[in-house]
C-alpha cells in the first residue's frame, strides 16, 4: 500500500527546507486559502480577528508573497515602466531619483530603460514592457507623439515627461517663460549681444527653450547668435569657437542646459578669458554639478527630482481609472543667480569695437606680427 504524503509541518520538523507558501500560512491559521488571499490583499468581508490571527501567523512563517501569483490574481505587477533618452548623467538620474522616491511610498518598484532617442527603439522598449509593468512614464523629446499615438495602445496607462499631448497625461516645464527670465537676467545686467547654444531641434524643451531666447531677443535679432548644440558637454565646448570668431563679439553665452554651459565654461578656460568678467556664461535645469562649477553657474531652476515625484501619482490616476480625461501639468521654474554672470565689459573709449572686446588667446595672428 503506498505511503500518504507528508504534510508540509511534518516535511519542515524532519528538516526538509522549501519555500513557505500561502498553504502553510492557511494551515498554521486554521483558516482557508482564500481567507489568507482576502486578508493579504486588503479585501474586506474578513472579521478583524480573523485577520489579525492570519497576519500573525503569516509573521511567524516570515511568509514572503508570491509576487508572480499576486501580480495574476490582482491584474497588478505593483512596477512602473520608465523610458528615458537615456540612463546616464545628472540630468536623467535626478528624474529617475524622484520617481524613485515616490515609487518607494506607494509600494512599486520601477524598470528602468533607455531609448537612445530613437523612435524605433523607443516603441521596442515599450512593447518589451508591456505586460510586465502597470503603466509608463516616458520622455520622448527627440520622437513624434504621433508616432506613440499610432503604436501604443490607448488603454495602456502612461504619462508624458516633457511633451503635451491631449490624449495622454503629461508633466511639462514652462521652457519658454524660464528662457525669459533668463534673458531678463542677462539684459537687467546691460547685456545686448547674447550668444545661445541651442538644444538638439527635434526635443520639446529645446524648442521651447529657443523660443522664450527670440522672443526676449525680439523680432530681427541677428542668427548669427544662434550656435547648435545637442545638450552635450562637448557641443557645449565646441560652440564657443564660432562665438568668439563673430566679428562683434557677445558679452554673454546663454546655453540651453546646464551641461553645455559647463563645456562652455571649459572653452573659456582653455583660451584664458575670465568669467564672468569677460563673458557671462548661464545655462538652465539647475544640475547638482551647477552649483560646484568654477564659478558657479547661474541658472533656471527646475526641481528635476519634483518631476518625478509628481508624476507617479499621476500615472496612479491613470492605473486606476484609465478611461477618465487626460491631464496635462506644467511645473514652474526660477532663477537662480550664482558668480558666473555679471555685467558685460565696459567699452574702451577709442572708437574701435574690437578694442572693447576681451582678448583671450589671439587668433589668426601671421608670423612676426607682434601688434
């Protein structure tokens, strides 16, 4: 006759070490399975001593909950999809840092992936996600929203980080209204010739950001002050070249984020000029790294970890109830005024334009020429 199966408390007092499961938790309580699967789960329609008899013996097993199953009993992965541009620097870091933080409250745990600002990639990545995670958080700044409209399902919860779009949530910067204030900075301080180092063209903020420089600029400023970039430290640093060689020079370089600001501030380093006493350098986002710079950078203040706290609930929103209307939110900005930008140089009285102008390291000097 075949011997009956041990039972689970017998297997554990011969020595036998397995996985406790929520089987074990409903033996020790004396209660059904589904009893335990109300209680763990936060149903109602469980008497409170039953409850904390159940929660009791689930501590003392130390049960530790399928997150597999639950995640199929409850349609919930309790994980949030994030895709970014990209997964490095401080920029990127400081929004993964908030959403983090948020994620930790409400109990989700976050994945993480980076898009290379690719289209393709980007609708790769979240198609890879979806199933795994309850909802997303994108920044698409360098992809056509229509190009997330036509290949993302519309039921699938998800929040924009940096583009407004009707149909989905969005959390945005007021890019233009922060470029102003940056610009009032720099014109209250008597500059008139501002060099700006521009964002790539196809990202939102750099758009917006270009924007609020032209319009404080106003209608028939020179392009010529325009110089391309692509939010780099390395664009940044390049950009200083074709600046210093207009033929009348700019007192101040406002670059569009913070990180071409400080390749900015190591181009003027390298060709002996002084900040800010021969050119103010800005920049904006207010990185941690801004405020270490020598000398430190004045900037537009955006609370980059704030985006990503905010933006969870959001999403939340979303998860619960994802037929109701999309909400579009703006965040603000400040200025924040630090030792790199002051009052441009003062003109030398000879009638001569180019004399005004900081020196530096001479450039195109012929053999012999002393003068």
């Amino acid at each position: 006759m075949p011997s009956q199966p041990e039972s689970r408390r017998s297997r554990r007092r011969r020595g036998h070490t397995s996985t406790v499961t929520i089987h074990d938790v409903a033996e020790r309580a004396g209660v059904s399975v589904a009893t335990v699967s109300r209680v763990l789960n936060g149903k109602e329609l469980v008497r409170d001593e039953t409850a904390q008899h159940v929660l009791a013996a689930a501590k003392s097993l130390r049960y530790v909950p399928n997150v597999a199953a639950r995640s199929l009993s409850i349609r919930r992965s309790q994980t949030i999809g994030i895709v970014l541009p990209a997964v490095h620097g401080e920029f990127f870091s400081e929004v993964i840092r908030g959403i983090d933080v948020a994620a930790r409250k409400d109990n989700y745990h976050i994945l993480v992936s980076g898009s290379h600002s690719d289209a393709g990639e980007m609708i790769a990545v979240i198609e890879a996600m979806r199933g795994r995670v309850d909802g997303l958080l994108v920044m698409a700044p360098d992809v056509a929203l229509t190009s997330l409209r036509e290949q993302i399902p519309a039921d699938l919860p998800m929040v924009l980080l940096n583009s407004a779009d009707e149909g989905r949530d969005s959390i945005t910067i007021d890019n233009f209204n922060g470029a102003r204030s940056m610009m009032r900075h720099l014109q209250s301080l008597g500059h008139k010739r501002i060099a700006f180092i521009k964002g790539p063209g196809p990202n939102a903020d750099a758009r917006e950001r270009l924007r609020g420089y032209r319009a404080a600029m106003g209608i028939g400023a020179p392009r010529e002050l325009e110089i391309d970039g692509d939010f780099t430290e390395r664009s940044g640093h390049a950009a200083v070249e074709p600046i210093l060689k207009l033929q009348e020079r700019p007192t101040a370089i406002f670059a569009a984020n913070d990180s071409m600001a400080v390749g900015a501030l190591s181009a003027l380093v390298d060709e002996e000029l002084n900040v800010p006493r021969d050119m103010s350098v800005v920049g904006f986002d207010d990185i941690p790294i801004a405020h270490y710079v020598s000398p430190p950078l004045t900037t537009i203040g955006v609370d980059l970890a704030e985006r990503g706290r905010r933006a969870l609930p959001l999403l939340g929103e979303s998860i619960a109830e994802p037929r109701r209307d999309a909400r579009q939110e703006c965040i603000g900005t400040t200025l924040v005024v630090r030792k790199s930008s002051a009052a441009p140089p003062i003109p030398a009285q000879t009638g001569d334009q180019t004399s005004a102008q900081p020196q530096g390291k001479r450039r195109g000097r012929k053999k012999g020429d002393d003068s």
